[in-house]
C-alpha cells in the first residue's frame, strides 16, 4: 500500500518552498490569470505563495490540535488526487502513442 503524505508534513513542504509550485500549479489552471500581463501574473504568484507559506506556518504555530483533526481527511483527498493526477498522466502518455 501507498503511504500518502500527512497534513503536517505538507505543511512543512509548502513552508519550505513547495508553496511556490503549489501556487503556480493553482493560478496556472484559473483562465482569468491567463489573461494578465506578465508582470501582474508574477507579482500575484509571488503574493499567493507567500500567503499559503505564511499560512502554512501560522496552522503549524497556532492550530496544531486542527492539523491532527483534519489528517485522516487531508490524506483521503490527497489519495484521491494523486489517483486522478497519475490516470490523467497514463491517459495522455497512452494516447501520444508510445505506450
């Protein structure tokens, strides 16, 4: 069986920069970002990676007894999307023909 990561440790990653990427792959997928200029887009992504960085610490610091509480929901989520996340990957490698 897959071990899924915990909210705790997730929390931990967004801290230590993973908030960046979480946030890219957030805005990337929203169309009215899309249609910003450059330097908008760069100064919103700037601004919502620190806001979940920022955010991260402040539930580690201030709510733990929440982050032990929404652990068993945190990883039936997570499961589900690292499913959905890997189908879409298999689904798009099959249909380029070389699987």
């Amino acid at each position: 069986m897959v071990e899924v990561i915990g909210f705790g440790e997730f929390l931990v990653w967004l801290m230590a920069g993973g908030s960046a990427m979480a946030s890219s792959f957030i805005l990337e997928r929203i169309p009215a970002f899309q249609l910003l200029g450059g330097e908008v887009k760069k100064f919103i992504a700037y601004l919502v990676a620190a806001l979940m960085g920022v955010g991260a610490f402040a539930l580690v610091t201030f709510a733990p007894e929440f982050i032990l509480l929404a652990e068993p929901f945190f990883k039936i989520v997570a499961g589900i999307f690292i499913s959905i996340f890997l189908s879409n990957a298999f689904h798009a490698y099959d249909k380029s023909g070389k699987g």
